[in-house]
C-alpha cells in the first residue's frame, strides 16, 4: 500500500509541475474561451464525467463559450471547433497551419513505427510520400477498377453468409458479416491474394483486440517505466497482441516480397493469379528524411495495420447504419427498389439480370447515392476528426493558436446544424438529389458535412469507400428484403467505440427479392 502511494504521489507531483510549465507558456496566447481549470485534473468537468462525453459537454457549453471552445484536459490545452464555418477556415483555408498531428504517445513508441504511417505521420516529408503511394498505386481510379474480381467475389460471399445464418437462425445480426466481408476485401487488395477465410478470421482477431484494447494501454503512456511495474498484466498483454499481430501479417508480408524475386515472377507466369497490392508499393519506397532508406517489415507492418483497421470499421460502420435505416423506413427501400427495377430493365440480353449491379450501372443510381450520403450525414461514422495540431501559430475565430496546440474538429454536429439543414434529425435522402441542397462532400467549396475529413488530411479512402457502399447496398437490396423480427423495432441510438456504433446492432429477417432471380 506505501509504495502505491509512493508512486501516486511521484504521479500528482509531475503532473502539478506539467501543468504550471504549459500553463506559463500558454498565458502568453489568448485561447478560445473555455470553462475554469484545475491544476492536474484540468476542467471541474473530470471529476464527474469521462472523455466518452465530452460530445454531450461541448453541446452543453457552447452556448456560453461560442463555436470554438478551449477545454483542459490533464495539463493540455485542447481547442474543439464546433462550426462549420471555422473549420473550413482552418482546415482548408489555413490547411499547412493545422495539418500537423500529435507527437507519438510512450504506447505509440512501444508499438513501433507509428510515425511511419499516414495517419498518425507529422506533417512533412514522410507523410507527403507515404499518402501519394497509397493515392497512386492503389487508390487511383485505375487500381481500384482493377479490384473488381475481388469485389464481386467479397459481395458473393456476404450474400452467402447473410442467407446461410438467417436460415439457421431466422434472423442475422449483421454488423459481424459487414466487418468480416469488408476485412476479407482490404486483405485481398493489400496483399494481392484470396486468402483463406481461417487466415482472415486470425488478422481480423489481431487487429481487432489490438484496437478494443488501446484504451486499456493507454495508463502505460504517462510513465513506460512505472507503467510496466505497477500494471504488469497490462504490458504484457501489450506484447502478446502485438507479438500475435507480428505473427499473422509478416508472413503474408514476406511471401510478397518473395513473388517479386525471379522465382516468384516465373510462379506468376506459371499461372498463379497474381493482382498488385498495397504491400507490394511499400517494398521499394525510400524515406526522405533518412538517407533514403527503405521501410523496415516492422514499418510495412504497421502500414498494412493501418489501412485494415481504417478501411474496415468505418465502412462496415456506414453500412450497417444505412441498412438500418433502410429497415426502420421501408418507403425507403421500396423506392430504393424501384430504382433497382429500372437499371435491370434498361439491361441488354449480354447482361443477364441475375447479375449483381455492376460498378457502371452505380453511376445511374441516383437515389441511391442520396441514400448513401443522407446516411453518412445522419450517421457519420466518427463524432470528431482524428486530432491535428497547430503546426505553427495560427488563429481561429480571432483567437491565437500557439504551436503545438491541438485543434480537434467536431463532425456529427455540423451535420444537423439547422441553418444549413432543413429538419435536420430527418433522414431524408431527398435533400441531395437535383434541386435539394448541393453538397460538396470534400468540403472544399464550403463544409456542410465532413464525414471524411477535409483539407489536407481528408480521409484518402473517401472514393474507395463510397463505392464500396454503394456497390454492397445497391446488391445486398437486390437480393434480399430486409425487415425487423416481428415485434422488434430499429433502434438509431449510437454508441462510442473506435467508431459510432449502433447501441443496439441490427438484427433483421432476410427475404428473397424475386428481382434478384428474374
């Protein structure tokens, strides 16, 4: 118990002298306005709420503060811009200002190679290259075209899965089938292969405990050298995670490597089908910072970890929330159907009509796409971006922003704001067909919604991404009709975890449409 307190004490102390050296810095810059602080604990909000509501804190105190709020948290200064407006300013308008991220976290440098990704990546060099290879050779519209077998073969095996378990179960809550199909589509476009179903369940299960359990890491962070003591049990699950991550994703890794040998090239030639992969980008790269050396396996590592854990939770997250809708209005499905009706009709005899919708007849299906977009405006997949910081002083609303500050940027809120939105808790997909409001969902123009981002660090997924949603949507309701369990109702409530989930996942009956087999 004495040496709990020790270290208890030893914790409080540097936290007190943390918060008087950044607060003697900061005095010197005139912040947003914000509630009162505390030494150590930061604002009175701490010592009766947690970060999880820190969305509800913000709505509640806007009013008082105004659109772009300064809350302390622990010894940090942390900006929140809540309006529309500010935020184009900032992320577009003053964009290298505030295209920075924070430093590594002691976890972050435990795990390895963080900053060799592009999310987490300062602003600079390194992030330049890294973000235009996966822009270039897989994210460009010529790649993504290329993965179309793929696709198909993903949308098949869903459609499979979906039947089989409502068969046996008479019902399928489908949010386990959304993860697994999209995880099995960005397996197979970072390391070029169908890999075995047993294979992907193994690096679904290792990324996913990696990411449910980083909060539980995060204690580690304040001081690795305590941290790893007093919370042995903690570190070591750490390691075995990570170890468990290491142990699924270098083989695949290092087989691609291999192919690339002549031995590899003569198996292709063989014919091996073999398709270009992310991870196959990454073996040539040259860090520019650093001699021009090349990405070490841990590094490869952690950007395939990356574009698994950032491709599949937020689609199969907007998925699952379209469909629910789809569900809980049914109007809108049945004309969602009607449009479906129409694409198969307008089909020539080489196009037979139990064929999937393919990529080409998408680009006709306008309701669809509002269908898509109302959702991710209803229902964005985050509630704020992934945190930037000021790379040099800036100034939002009037106010100076010091170096080094971090700015985060609400995303569900801008999205109902009424003046913007005609009853904005609505879901109707109406608004964003002709003659509704014109969206521009980069934000470039003007931000009415950014369930990607906007400015320099928008998602670089956002293509990919929506036609990966409108291709599953437009299939999944030409197969099957989707409707609750008898006496169940869709409940919209979210949640927080890495995304923002449905409180309740959705559990549906799945009927088949005789469009599908007409």
């Amino acid at each position: 118990m004495e040496l709990y307190s020790i270290v208890l004490l030893s914790l409080i102390i540097a936290a007190g002298v943390a918060f008087l050296l950044s607060s003697g810095k900061q005095k010197k810059a005139k912040l947003p306005p914000g509630p009162v602080a505390l030494p150590i604990i930061g604002n009175v909000y701490w010592l009766t709420k947690s970060l999880n509501e820190i969305e509800s804190i913000l709505r509640e105190i806007r009013g008082r503060y105004g659109p772009a709020i300064t809350l302390r948290i622990g010894s940090r200064s942390v900006v929140f811009v809540c309006d529309r407006t500010l935020a184009h300013d900032a992320l577009v308008g003053k964009g290298a200002t505030f295209a920075d991220r924070p430093p590594p976290t002691a976890i972050g440098r435990i795990l390895g190679a963080v900053q060799q990704n592009i999310n987490n990546s300062a602003y600079g060099p390194v992030w330049r290259l890294l973000r235009r290879n996966l822009m270039t050779e897989i994210l460009h519209p010529s790649r993504i075209k290329s993965y179309g077998e793929g696709r198909s073969w993903v949308l098949d095996l869903l459609i499979r899965k979906l039947r089989s378990e409502c068969e046996s179960a008479g019902s399928v809550r489908v949010m386990e089938q959304f993860q697994f199909a999209t995880f099995c589509l960005l397996v197979f476009m970072c390391f070029g292969q169908r890999v075995d179903e047993e294979v992907v369940r193994e690096i679904e299960k290792a990324q996913r405990d990696m990411l449910l359990n980083l909060r539980r890491f995060n204690v580690l962070s304040f001081s690795p050298r305590i941290g790893k003591w007093v919370f042995r049990k903690r570190w070591h699950d750490l390691l075995r995670i990570r170890k468990r991550q290491a142990d699924v994703l270098l083989p695949l890794i290092r087989a691609r490597k291999e192919a690339q040998t002549k031995e590899g090239r003569e198996e292709r030639e063989g014919g091996n089908s073999f398709e270009f992969s992310y991870v196959d980008s990454l073996f040539n790269l040259e860090l520019p910072d650093e001699g021009g050396r090349k990405l070490t396996e841990e590094e490869i590592l952690g950007l395939c970890s990356e574009i698994l854990i950032a491709g599949t939770d937020t689609t199969s997250t907007a998925a699952q929330w379209i469909m629910a809708n789809l569900v809980k209005y049914p109007q809108i499905q049945a004309k969602l159907v009607e449009e479906i009706h129409g694409i198969v009709k307008q089909r020539t005899s080489q196009v037979p009509a139990a064929d999937f919708i393919t990529e080409e007849e998408l680009q006709k299906m306008k309701y669809l796409k509002a269908v898509v977009m109302e959702a991710l405006r209803r229902h964005p997949p985050t509630s704020f971006l992934l945190p930037h910081v000021a790379k040099e002083e800036g100034e939002i609303n009037g106010y100076v922003i010091p170096k080094g500050t971090n700015v985060n940027f609400t995303v569900a809120d801008m999205a109902m704001d009424e003046k913007v939105w005609k009853d904005p808790m609505e879901f109707k997909p109406e608004r964003f067909l002709e003659g509704e409001e014109e969206v521009d969902i980069t934000g470039t123009r003007e931000i009415k919604m950014m369930p990607f981002g906007a400015g320099r660090r928008i998602c670089p997924g956002l293509g990919l991404a929506m036609l990966h949603l409108e291709y599953f949507v437009a299939n999944l309701v030409m197969e099957f009709e989707w409707k609750t369990k008898e006496g169940e109702e869709v409940d919209l409530t979210g949640k927080r975890e890495f995304t923002t989930v449905m409180k309740n996942p959705l559990n549906v009956v799945l009927r088949p449409r005789k469009i599908a087999h007409s």
